[in-house]
C-alpha cells in the first residue's frame, strides 16, 4: 500500500470514529430527550385526571346539596338540643302526659362515633296517649337509637307510666 493510501484510511477510519461518537452521541440525547417526553406526558396525564376529578367532585356537590341538606336535618346541633327537649315537653303537654326529663348529657365525641345527645324521659299518662307518645320517639327524624324503654300499667287507676332513653347522634 502506498503512503497516500494508508493515509487515506487512517483519515477514513478517523473520521468513520467521529461520525459514529457523533452519531452515539446523537441517539443518546434523543433518547433523553424521549424520556423528559415521556415523563411530561405522564405528568400532564396525571393532572388532566386530578382536573377531570375536581370537577367530578364539584358536579357530585352540586348534585347532592339538596340530598346532604336533607341528610342535615336528620342530625341536631348542641345548640338546638334544648329547643328539641323543649318541642317534645309540649307535645307531651299537648298529648296530656306528664313528661319529666330525667337524664340530659352529651358523650363528647370519639374516633369512632360522633357525638351523641343522651337524653331520658319519665312519663305518664293514658294508654292511647303513651302510645303515641311512644310512636313519636320511634319516629323522631334524627339519627338515634333507644336502648331502654319501659312502660307499666297502674292497675288502679288505669294509667300508663314509662320510661325511655335516647342516644340522638348531634353535630357540632
């Protein structure tokens, strides 16, 4: 081989060296440039779904307020807990029983239940009174539960006598 031959492949490998770092060098930023792609297209997705979910949640609110507003007026606030004791002492004195409040507490709040209103009632009258005396605590439209209730009958004069307590869930 000749001088000017080798030194044409020297140069030719030379620059064959050149063009595939160059080359390298090129597919490697693309790749990166891929992968920033890759990774922004992911996160555009991710908050197009939180966008989509806010006004998800906003649609439900706005759907729902008259059923929470319902919902609302199963519950009665602490501050209403007196006009409430009063409301059923009318209505008793209404019915002609004699009503008494016999127990007024409030179990505060825990981690698993919400407040609660323990309220108890002592209560005498006729049998058809005591009876929807009885039907009006049953359907009294809050959250509650009864766990004792206690009725008697006097045999001498006919009346009935009771008892009841109430657990009325309260909101704040």
């Amino acid at each position: 081989m000749s001088k000017k031959t080798k030194h044409m492949f020297y140069l030719s490998m030379l620059y064959s060296v050149f063009f595939s770092l160059f080359l390298m060098y090129g597919f490697l930023k693309i790749r990166d440039q891929g992968n920033i792609f890759n990774t922004n297209e992911r996160l555009m997705a991710e908050q197009n779904n939180k966008e989509q979910e806010y006004h998800n949640l906003i649609q439900i609110t706005e759907s729902t307020k008259n059923d929470r507003d319902t919902l609302a007026g199963f519950f009665i606030t602490e501050k209403d807990t007196i006009s409430f004791i009063s409301n059923i002492e009318n209505l008793a004195n209404d019915m002609g029983i004699t009503l008494e409040t016999s127990q007024l507490s409030i179990k505060p709040k825990t981690k698993k239940t919400e407040p609660q209103l323990y309220v108890g009632f002592n209560f005498s009258g006729s049998e058809t009174a005591v009876r929807q005396l009885v039907l009006l605590f049953e359907n009294i439209p809050y959250h509650k539960s009864i766990p004792e209730l206690v009725l008697t009958r006097n045999a001498d004069d006919g009346t009935w006598k009771g008892s009841i307590l109430l657990y009325i869930t309260i909101t704040s």
